[in-house]
C-alpha cells in the first residue's frame, strides 16, 4: 500500500497481490491505459464484458451509480471490478460533498471490490509538478489503503532497455544506440513506442532492427524532421535543406506548422548556444526552461548543432522566422515562395 514505480506495480500485478483501490495518473497517458487494462483483464478477463466489471466516466460520475457499483456482490467471481475514467475532483461543478462521499466510500470498501481510477484524458495537475489539491487528497488516501502509481515519461536511455526486450520477445534486435534514436523519433511516448515495435518486429522478421529500418518504417514527426532541416540551414547545406522541405510538402505539412517548428528548434539551438557561453551543462537548460522530461534529448541535439553557428547567425534565423510567419498569415503571395525565401535568406546569413 503505496505509492509505486510502474515497475513495482507491474510486479505486483503479477503476483497477484491485488488492492481494493487503484490510483493512476501521470503525462504517459498511454502507459496509463496499458496498466489499467492490464489490471482489469487480471482480475475480470479478457474482452471486457464480465458481469463484475463496471466502467464508469469521471465527468458524469453519479454518486449513487458508483456506490451500487463498488457494494455489488462478485458473481461466479473472486471480485467485482469498477474503473472511473477522467476524475477531475477540481473541476467545475464537483461539488464538496460528492467529494466527501467518495473519501468515504474508498475508506470503506468491500473486500471483494477492486476500485480504479485513471485519468488519460484529463489534467489534474495544478503545476508541473504536483496534483491539484483535491485530486492530490484523494491519491493520498488511495496511497493509504491501496496503490497509487505516477506515469511519468521516461528518458530515451530508459525506454531503449524496455525496446530492446520488447523486440527480443519478438526475435530481433536492436543496439541501445538505435533503440535510444527510435525512443526519441516517438518523444518517449508510450503508445506511439509500442506501435512501430509491431512495425518493426514484422517486418524485420528476426533480424537486427537498423537505423534505416526506423527511418523508413516509422511515423515522421514533424519536429524531428524541422530540427533537422535547421540543421542543415547551420551547416549551410542547402540541397538538403531544400530536398527535405520538399518532403514536408510532399507530406501536404502546413506552412505555418512548419515555420512553428522550425522556431521551435532554433529556439533549442539559441538556448544551447547562450548556455555554452555562459559555462553552463545541458542539465541547467532543461531545469532553467522546464524541458519534459520526453523533450530532454533536445537539449543535447542542440547543443551539437550550435558548435556550428554564431549566436548572432541564430537570432538572424529567428528573427527572419518571425518575419516569415507574418508575411504567410497576411500577405497574399504563396505560403511556399515565403518559406523557400526565408530559407534561402538563412542560409546566406
């Protein structure tokens, strides 16, 4: 009874040491819903159509329903099983006495009921860092009587042990150095992760997972690709900058979702650079500027890039973004021609 690591909590699970109530939260939405189902097909089977098994929605909770639901006996069952999905005990309208009613109700309830609240759809936090207040009490007391777990991102090094034994289930493998690049291609996220390992697993069909196997197979994320595309405007490469922006039309990306993620990674770039004239670590930017723990790895990719470019060079490049995300939300000349223009004005500068 406590606050656990996922780890811990997927040990448990396996072990059969169940609670009556569970508490889920955290950014990893999609390890959250994994957990949750895996707890669920524990203890109510597969298919999620079990008479003891009760899926209740957070937002329209009604107070009655809950405790019909959790005071229900198991039938031809060891437990009766009841989620509630998107609990927001902060929101608008969830009044002081429903929330009382559910402190008490967690602290009373039958032995043979197991009780899961998860939230992927909602923010309970009041700050980056902690639980809105009342959501935070309510972790508490399920901390207190059952398991309460925080599904945070994990960093690419992290996820890449969890990659490489994924795909050695599968009968391939991987190197840390290519499942680090593949945990950073899908920014840590968990859905996203598990996706191209089924991609991967089936087409590799038993051999070692390569760099080129990721780049062809897996989804492009449109702010690697821009991050690199400023790459190549640093390093003054203007074929490559052109072909690939050619593939992000091809791609039928927005012209201001590019110049926005270009910002983005300049912006990651300037940082790096200011830092290293400052005598500062990679560490100190992603504390000063509050990086998600998934977005870290951008720290360091900027700061290989900024070895190559002047500080002056980069506020130019920004400054010339700036200008060219004006010129597309009000000037009448095509989106492309503004953006192929401001490129070529980076890459003189």
């Amino acid at each position: 009874m406590a606050l656990l690591s996922d780890a811990q909590l997927a040990a448990s699970i396996r072990a059969g040491d169940i609670k009556n109530v569970y508490y889920f939260y955290g950014k990893d939405t999609a390890a959250i819903q994994s957990y949750t189902s895996r707890l669920v097909e524990k203890l109510a089977g597969k298919g999620g159509d079990s008479l003891n098994l009760h899926r209740l929605s957070g937002a329209k909770l009604s107070m009655s329903e809950l405790w019909d639901c959790c005071n229900m006996l198991p039938c031809f069952a060891d437990r009766v099983v009841v989620t509630v999905n998107d609990l927001n005990c902060d929101a608008g309208g969830f009044s002081k006495n429903d929330f009382d009613y559910i402190l008490d109700m967690v602290a009373d309830l039958p032995e043979t009921t197991t009780l899961i609240f998860y939230a992927t759809g909602v923010d309970l936090y009041k700050n980056k860092k902690y639980l809105s207040d009342r959501n935070e009490k309510l972790n508490k007391l399920c901390q207190k009587i059952g398991n309460s777990c925080e599904f945070s991102f994990k960093t690419p090094e992290e996820l890449a042990k969890i990659i490489g034994g994924r795909l050695q289930k599968n009968g391939c493998s991987i190197s840390k150095k290519n499942a680090v690049y593949l945990a950073q291609k899908c920014l840590c996220e968990t859905e996203s992760i598990n996706s191209e390992i089924a991609k991967l697993s089936a087409y590799a069909e038993g051999r070692e997972i390569t760099e080129d196997d990721i780049d062809m197979l897996c989804a492009r994320r449109l702010d690697a690709d821009t991050f690199k595309l400023a790459g190549f405007i640093v390093r003054k490469n203007a074929d490559a900058a052109f072909s690939l922006l050619g593939e992000l039309y091809d791609m039928q990306q927005p012209t201001i979702s590019i110049i926005a993620a270009m910002t983005a990674g300049f912006s990651d770039i300037y940082r790096a650079k200011a830092a290293v004239s400052a005598r500062k670590g990679t560490a100190d930017i992603v504390s000063d500027f509050s990086y998600p723990k998934n977005r870290a790895f951008a720290v360091e990719r900027a700061a290989g890039e900024c070895r190559y470019v002047s500080e002056d060079r980069i506020r130019n490049c920004i400054k010339a973004l700036a200008e060219a995300d004006v010129k597309v939300k009000m000037s009448p000349v095509d989106d492309r021609i503004i953006l192929e223009r401001c490129i070529t004005l980076m890459l003189e500068k």
